[in-house]
C-alpha cells in the first residue's frame, strides 16, 4: 500500500515530509526482507545438515 502512494506523497508533500516517507518505506521493506530472508537461510541449512546426516 506504501508503494502505491509512494508517487503520490513524492508530488505533493513537502520535501523533509517526502524524505521521512522513503525511510519508512525502506524501513518496512527491510522489515519485511528480513525475517523472509533468514527463513530461506534456515531451510538451506537443515536441508544441508540434512544430507550431511544421510551420507554417513
């Protein structure tokens, strides 16, 4: 939803209050990426334990 107004608060508002709005929005991205990111690590490493586990 922050990336559809996104455009909208970069025209019209001024710029300290346009410049806050890109942090939150970098903010929430990071927010997001973050715990996906680490998910994707996790899987990889019991995947990777797991086949360590299976050729001994």
């Amino acid at each position: 939803m922050m990336a559809v107004f996104t455009p909208y608060m970069l025209r019209t508002e001024p710029t300290w209050q346009a410049a806050a709005w890109l942090v939150m929005l970098t903010a929430t991205v990071t927010g997001l990426a973050t715990p996906i990111r680490a998910e994707l690590l996790f899987r990889g490493l019991e995947r990777d334990s797991r086949s360590a586990v299976a050729e001994t």
